[in-house]
C-alpha cells in the first residue's frame, strides 16, 4: 500500500464526521432565538382571546422548530448526489403538491387564499417545499444543459416555462408573492449560469409586462398598489395595515419601546405574529434591534454564498447551484417582508424567514439549510481529498 492510499484511507476514515459550518449555525441559532421571542410577543395577546392559551402559538412555532431541526439533521446525512439523480422526480412532485392544495375540500382556505393542508397540529404549506425542490431541479437543469443554456435562446426558455408554470399555479391560490421571489430566485440561478444578457433583459421587460397585466386586471392586486402608493389616504380602511406598521416602527426610534411593551400589537397591527413580525420587532427593540436581525440574515446569506463558492471550487456544480439558491432566497424574501413591512414595497403575504410565526415556512427552511450544511461537508471533504493527493504524490517524487 503506497503513501497515497494510505492518505486517501485516512481521508476516507475522517469522512465518516460531518464537517459543518459553525459560523451558519450560530447565525441561524441566533435568529431562530429572535424569532421565538418576537412570535411570543406579538402574539401573545391574540393567543390569549381566541384559544385561552397565551402561548399556542409559541408552542406551534416550536413544534416546527423541532421538525425542521430533525429535516436538518436528515438533510446532512444524505449525499447530494441522490437529490441531483431524482431531479424530474422532484419536479413532479412540486407540481403535484401545487395542484392538490387547490382541490376544493383537500386545501385549506384561509382570508381568501387557499394554500395549506391540515395535518394534524400543523397547517401544511406545499408552496414552500414545492418552491425548494422546483430549485433544486433547475440546479439540475443548469449543469446538464449548460452549454445549451449559454448559447440557445431556447435552452434558456425551458426552465423559465418550468418557473412559469409553477407561477402560475401559486396565483391560483393566490399567492403573487411567493411566485415573484421564487421567479426571481431561479433567475438569479440562470444569471450566474451564463445566460446572454440580451436573452435575460428580454425575458424581464415580458415578465414586468406580465406583472403589470396582473396587477391591473385584479381589482384586489390594484388596491393594494393604491394602498402602498399612499396609505394614510385610507387610514382607517384599506390602509390600515400599514399605517399601523409604519406606526409601531416609528414607536420604536433607537432602542425600542422594550420587549413586551408593543402597543401595535394590541389588535391595532393585524397578523403582527406572521407578516409583520417586523414591525413589532422594531417598536420593541428600536433601531438596534433590527440591525442586530438584518445583521445575522447577513451573515447567513454571506456564508451561504461562501458554500457554493466552496463547492463550485471543488468542481461541484449542482451543489454550489444548491447552496446558492439558498442564499438568493433569503435575501430576496427577507428584503420584499422588510420592504413591505416600511412601505417601501406593496403588500404581500411573504413571512420574514426564519422569524415569522409559520411552524411549515421553519420546517422547510431548517430542511433547506441542512442541504447546505450537506455541501459544506462535500465540498470540504473533496478539498481535503484533493490536498491529501497532491501531498501523497509530491512525496512519492521525493522517495
């Protein structure tokens, strides 16, 4: 046995421990802290009148905690490369699930929308696993088609049919904003694929003519523009939501009004535990709050890039795809809930992830991270393998 098998048998042997990121996981341990404090007190009060139990919600948000701490720990476990063979499996079954839950009688309604399964304790949202396995598929998509997807207008229109479809099936439910940050997200992925830029500038003047066609011909879609443009004009009726968020981050200046103090919450700031958590999390603990909050999403986002970095380094592009629609995903959703919740943005119906009140948006989310902290291992371990081979092979010439 040479030198190079023996270093290769001990990187073998060090394989058997996951090398994780411990910086991701402090930052992720730190907002999901946040969250479950901010949950507990922006609900707190609403928990109280309608169930008789101050903490349901707290409760409901820690049973996802505890699910999606498990789809973590399954997710490290699974080598990537199982995700990348079963990538039109995958895809089929996020359709499937964007189908079903529009199934009068299997989906459950609620203002309105109908985007949820009743399992139990928890209200299922299919939109948000859905929305990661339609990712991982076009990570498929992009390293087997690559060359096609550079230089063929038609390889880039492919995947964009695939994210249009599912676009459409979340409008059905309605759901415009998750739509419009998982579009995004995939065509961020194609960008950093090489797709021609005439190809991508084309495709966003069609998609900000098919965004503007939808706002106008939904009267519901149009009032919400209306209310951003100029909420204080309906102050008391169709702006009244983001008044009261424009309010209680007002309220909270510098250093907040202190934890639990929140007068916004007290039924004037309608889903104060779920969409504007935010809101809330600014009155009570002011300015240096929130950049506490914005600065660990930071981080998170950072390290998340740096994976894909890693794995793209280590000549592993599906899992770099991976990792980095991760990253996209959470700065573009955490950027349109922050946007919406200062008026900055129209109203959507996207959670602040990882903070809001949402036990199927943690769970999956948890899951999501656990495949990134899986590329972190594999791109790590293919490092350290390629270090230890050259090192064997360079003292093998000196023998």
């Amino acid at each position: 046995m040479n030198a190079a098998t023996l270093t290769f048998a001990r990187s073998s042997a060090r394989s058997r421990q996951l090398l994780l990121d411990p910086v991701l996981i402090t930052a992720v341990l730190g907002l999901l802290l946040f969250g479950l404090v901010m949950v507990t007190s922006a609900s707190i009060t609403i928990a109280s009148s309608s169930a008789g139990d101050s903490f349901l919600f707290l409760k409901k948000q820690l049973l996802g905690v505890a699910l999606g701490t498990l789809a973590a720990a399954a997710m490290c476990c699974i080598p990537t490369a199982l995700w990348q063979r079963l990538a039109l499996p995958l895809l089929l079954a996020s359709f499937a699930m964007l189908v079903i839950v529009l199934i009068p009688g299997v989906g459950h309604q609620v203002n309105g929308s109908r985007r949820w399964l009743p399992l139990g304790l928890i209200n299922f949202q299919p939109s948000e696993l859905a929305r990661v396995l339609l990712l991982m598929y076009l990570a498929s998509y992009i390293v087997r088609r690559q060359s096609e997807l550079r230089n063929s207008a038609m390889g880039f229109a492919k995947p964009l049919a695939v994210l249009g479809c599912a676009s459409v099936l979340l409008l059905a439910e309605p759901d415009m904003g998750a739509a419009t940050v998982m579009t995004v997200t995939g065509i961020g992925m194609l960008f950093l694929a090489g797709v021609k830029l005439r190809h991508l500038l084309a495709m966003i003047g069609i998609a900000a003519v098919a965004v503007a066609v939808l706002v106008v011909a939904s009267p519901y879609r149009l009032a919400r523009m209306m209310n951003f443009w100029d909420p204080w004009k309906d102050a008391f009726g169709s702006g009244f939501q983001l008044t009261q968020s424009l309010i209680a981050i007002g309220r909270g200046e510098w250093i907040g009004v202190g934890l639990g103090a929140s007068v916004q919450k007290l039924f004037y700031l309608p889903e104060a535990h779920t969409d504007f958590v935010f809101a809330v999390l600014a009155e009570e603990l002011g300015l240096i709050g929130v950049v506490g909050m914005l600065a660990l999403v930071g981080v998170v986002v950072l390290r998340a890039l740096r994976i894909s970095r890693m794995a793209a380094d280590a000549a592993l592009p599906y899992q770099a795809f991976v990792a980095v629609s991760f990253g996209i995903w959470l700065a573009l959703q955490t950027v349109v809930n922050v946007g919406v919740n200062m008026g900055l943005l129209p109203t959507k119906g996207l959670a602040l992830p990882l903070l809001s009140y949402g036990p199927s948006c943690i769970v999956v989310t948890l899951g999501w991270l656990g495949l990134v902290l899986r590329v972190h291992h594999e791109a790590s371990l293919s490092g350290r393998t390629a270090v230890s081979r050259v090192s064997a092979t360079a003292k093998e010439r000196d023998v």
